[in-house]
C-alpha cells in the first residue's frame, strides 16, 4: 500500500507539470508553468506532509492539505483535457491517503 502512495505521490508531480504544460499552451509558457507547478506541489509535500519534513504537520491537518493538493492538481488535468486522469488522480489518492493512516500510526 504504501508503495501504491509513494506511486500517486510522482502521479501528482506529473500532474502538476502536465497540467502546467497544457495550460500555458506548451512551449516556453506551458515549460515555465509545469516546472512551476511541479516545483510548488514539490515544496508543499516537503516542508508539510513527507514524513521527514522538519515541520509536518499532524494529523488531521495533514491529511486534510494531501487531499486538496490531488484534489487541486485532479482538477487541473480535468480542466486542461484530461478528465479520466485527473479523476483517477484525485479519487485514488483520496483513498490511498485515507487507507494508509493507520498502518503509519502502527508502524
């Protein structure tokens, strides 16, 4: 299972730069904008939600900022053409991130 998050989680950052990509229209634009997009859900996952970030945050905190980032980033891809992975997207992590909970409080 936690194999399956560590999956989703680059699912994300592909999403976030996919998403970038198309809406900037390719190009420098969409170049620009999916390095910024990936470099943003990078920075938020780092200093809040991955297990060794210095200041991350607790649960229910926790969980409630992963599931707006796929949310956010799922509805990017929809909104920019790719409605099938950005629902996968958001709706997997969703439950991902939901399931693991208690295998990380018992480990």
């Amino acid at each position: 299972m936690l194999t399956l998050r560590f999956l989703l989680e680059l699912a994300l950052l592909a999403g976030a730069a996919v998403a970038g990509w198309r809406a900037g229209g390719g190009g420098i634009p969409g170049a620009l904008l999916a390095v910024l997009g990936a470099v943003v859900v990078a920075v938020i996952w780092g200093l809040a939600i991955a297990p060794r970030a210095r200041r991350r945050w607790p649960d229910p905190r926790r969980l409630i900022l992963e599931l707006v980032l796929f949310a956010v980033v799922g509805g990017a891809l929809v909104a920019t053409g790719s409605a099938a992975a950005g629902l996968v997207l958001a709706v997997a992590s969703a439950a991902v991130a939901v399931a693991v909970r208690p295998l990380a409080e018992n480990s």
